[in-house]
C-alpha cells in the first residue's frame, strides 16, 4: 500500500497492519522495479533494514518511539551522511566518504526516521532538469521522456514513485519548489536561517537551504518541525520559536504579479490554471490583490550574478591537493590544480564558475555583483512591505509543464528561465512551498506557489493543508 501521510503510516503500524521492516522491504522493491528512474545513487538497503529491526523492537517493548518513527527518507546527493558517500552527483568527489552528518540528518535520526539512500541530482545542485549529473539523467515517473526537474530530481522522482515516503532536498534558485512541480507533489523552501545548512555541500551559501519532498502539506510540516532550529554549527540559524504564534484565519489576502499572467514565457495551459485558482480563492472568500511588480525581468540576472560568485568561492576548495578527484597525468602543482579541475566537474558546473569568477574580477566587481547585492535589497524591502499587507503572495511554480529531455540544454539561457518564479524566494530569503493543484489536458502536473513573510512557516502549511483538501 501507498501511504499519502505519515499518519497514516504510524496508525497501521500501531494497529499492526504492518511494521516498519516490512516498509523499508516495500521501498527496497519499488526501487528495484524502477531502476530505470535512475532516482538513487546508493541505497543503504542492510543498514536500512538492520535499523528497521531496531526500532520495530523499540515499539514492541513499549517505549516511546520518535515523532518521525515510521518514516523512510532518502538523501539528495549533497546532504552529508557520516561513513556514507556523498558526492553531489559529481565526478570530482566520487567515492568520497563523509566524516560527519549534516544537522538536518542528526535530527532525522533522532526522531527514529530511517534513512534509505542518498538521491541522483544535477551536479553541485547546479541546474534544472537533472541533466547534468555525472551519474546520468534521472526520469519523471510520471513521463520517462520528460525531465523531473532539478536540481533535486531524484528526490521529486524517488516520492513520486514510492520508491521511499519523503525526501530532502536543497533549494538555491527552485531546487525544491521546481521538480516538486514537475513530479505532481509537495515540495517546501523554508525562510532562509530556519534549517541549518551544516553539512550541506555548499552551491550559494547566502541562498542555500535545506527542506522536504512529501505527498502531504502534514508531512512536510512534520519534518520542518523535526529538523528546524538554531544550531551551533550554522551560526546564520535563527533562535526564533519554531511554533510561531499566527492568528488563526479562514481567509486571507492573497497577492499576485498581473505581470505573470501576462507573461509570454508562461504557457496557455499554466496561464489558465494561475486564473482557475485565483477564480476558485474568491469563492472561497478569500481577497485577491494584484499588485504590480516592476523587476520580474531582473530575477534571473541578479539571482545568476551572485550565485555563480559565492559558487566560483565555494567550489575553490575542489582543488585536486586536500580530497577528492586528483587527476594522474599532472606534472606540476598549477598543471594539478587546472587538469583535476577541469576533469572533475562538469559543463554546468564549470559554466557557473567562470561565470562568477568573471563578476568577482577587479574590472566588473562593481558592475555586476555590487550592483546586484543592491537590487537583493531593493527587492526585499519591496517584498516585505508586500507580505507585510498580504498574507501570501501567488506565483505559479513553473512556466510551464515538464519538459522532454534535450529541448533546453543547448540554450542555458532558456534552462536558466525555468526557475524565474521561483529565484525571488531565495533572493529575498523568504518560505514558500509548491502545491499540486492542477494538471493538463494531458496529465502533466502544473505545481502552484505560495510564498509568505519571513519566519511565517505555520501560515503557509495551514493555507496550504486547506488548498489541497478544497482545490486538488
């Protein structure tokens, strides 16, 4: 059986329906069955099972059990494991074993979740289709000719598919939201400070955040709540309270971009679907604002511009000299240095690089990356006053429905575009959460977005629980 919630899962193990061990064998043969998914890297099937015996006995003997028990969870590739491989899909850290667990694995753990596997994704969580893997494409369950999304493909398609009941995603610029969008389920970004990024390997470190793939809005609070909190390890973390007191709301304002709706990069069928929720949200009593929003063709430049600079500094570490690849036929230190470099990563990877290093040089400095950390401002204060008067602001996550495989890799530009409703979360450092709410004519999933003021988690799950129930 599929279970849609982890409520679901805890009542039929406490009614003896089933056990935990029996769940961690289920997925183990899902992912069995669609290998071709290419969804997992590494599955930790013996330790998997081992810790499922573990807690199946924990519950038996009556002791209290964690918040999470009863959930099988798998990794994106850049999430650290300790004693476990990870290598953010890339050729430049393969075999790498990690030496400690992120923060957000350490909480898992500790509320009996199991962890089945670490998930394929683009390279250093660089891209949008999961097509720049060194490890190769990862499919949509719902369509194989049709990419799931990236970054974090592999975690969307691994929930889609039941190849496990919850993932953990990274979400720069979409990583999340996207795919979540793209494979028909719920896909959340916290406020950016809420969950530590210990042990994360690092793409954009004023952008990167951790959170859940689920089927359920519920789920995905359950695991928030988990993993959330300040941590000593990550001093950006906040010390705010998780359960932020909100006044309870039957309706809402809700605020949109008519520039969206306008826009001639987003698809008729997404268009109509946008108009089809605004219309159904009114009839729930709910008031819709439209507000005018001037800089939607500056997301993706400014996004672009200080992600590739953080990127082209965190990504200097893969040196060839202190772990990871090392390229054998160097002859000196600077021909190490070039060739381990230029072996190692990717396309993409080294696109973005140089990409960054370019608007960190002493000519441009000013020109693009001064100039863009400025914006970043301007673009917070305008969303802050924003959400300050509305309570959400309405996107549609993507532009479109999922595409195939090879219509956007050779023009990055183009693959760069699948993510300009979703960059602005992460350039303000606000939470906003993808919902599946529509499909097309053809059953291709078309994910909607809700994003709210910083810090403001429990409004979005509450507003978002009622959509699913009252829109889906």
């Amino acid at each position: 059986m599929a279970y849609t919630s982890l409520s679901q899962i805890q009542d039929a193990i406490k009614k003896t329906e089933t056990n935990i061990e029996k769940l961690v064998r289920n997925y183990l043969s899902n992912i069995e069955t669609n290998r071709d998914l290419n969804a997992f890297l590494e599955v930790f099937e013996a330790e998997s099972i081992q810790r499922a015996q573990a807690l199946d006995a924990k519950f038996a003997r009556g002791e209290q059990m964690g918040r999470l028990f009863g959930l099988v969870i798998g990794l994106k590739d850049n999430i650290c494991y300790k004693d476990h491989k990870v290598s953010a899909s890339s050729k430049i850290l393969e075999g790498f074993e990690s030496i400690y667990s992120s923060t957000a694995v350490e909480r898992l753990l500790s509320e009996d979740a199991i962890i089945l596997g670490r998930l394929n994704c683009d390279e250093f969580a660089m891209g949008s289709s999961t097509e720049n893997s060194a490890f190769g494409n990862v499919l949509n369950p719902i369509d194989r000719t049709r990419v799931p999304g990236g970054s974090s493909g592999g975690s969307a398609a691994a929930v889609k598919a039941d190849l496990c009941h919850a993932t953990l995603g990274s979400d720069t610029g979409g990583s999340i939201r996207q795919p979540a969008s793209f494979c028909d389920i719920v896909g959340f970004k916290p406020t950016y400070g809420r969950i530590s990024r210990h042990g994360l390997i690092a793409y954009s470190s004023s952008f990167d955040q951790i959170g859940p793939f689920t089927k359920s809005v519920e789920d995905t609070k359950a695991i928030y709540e988990a993993i959330a909190g300040r941590d000593e390890f990550d001093a950006t973390t906040s010390a705010k309270p998780i359960h932020a007191v909100h006044p309870k709301k039957t309706t809402y304002k809700i605020a949109y971009f008519p520039e969206v709706l306008n826009s001639e990069g987003v698809s008729a069928e997404v268009k109509e679907a946008c108009q089809d929720f605004l219309k159904k949200a009114k009839e729930q009593g709910h008031e819709i604002v439209e507000y005018s929003f001037k800089y939607l063709d500056y997301l993706i430049p400014i996004y672009y511009v200080l992600t590739t600079a953080e990127a082209s500094s965190n990504l200097a570490r893969f040196d060839g000299v202190k772990y990871g690849y090392r390229s054998k036929d160097a002859n000196d230190l600077e021909e190490l240095y070039v060739r381990s470099r230029s072996e190692g990563f990717g396309p993409e990877v080294k696109r973005r690089i140089m990409l960054g290093t370019f608007v960190l040089s002493a000519g441009y400095y000013d020109a693009y990356y001064t100039k863009a950390q400025k914006v970043r401002r301007i673009l917070r204060d305008e969303m802050s006053k924003l959400l300050t008067d509305c309570d959400f602001l309405f996107t549609p996550t993507c532009p479109s429905v999922p595409f195939k495989f090879g219509d956007k890799t050779s023009n990055p530009i183009e693959m760069y575009f699948a993510d300009i409703f979703t960059v602005l979360a992460n350039i303000v450092g606000m939470p906003a959460i993808s919902l599946p709410l529509y499909k097309n004519a053809a059953g291709l999933p078309m994910g909607m977005q809700l994003m709210s003021h910083s810090w403001e988690e429990e409004k979005l799950f509450d507003f978002g629980m009622d959509l699913m129930e009252k829109i889906k």
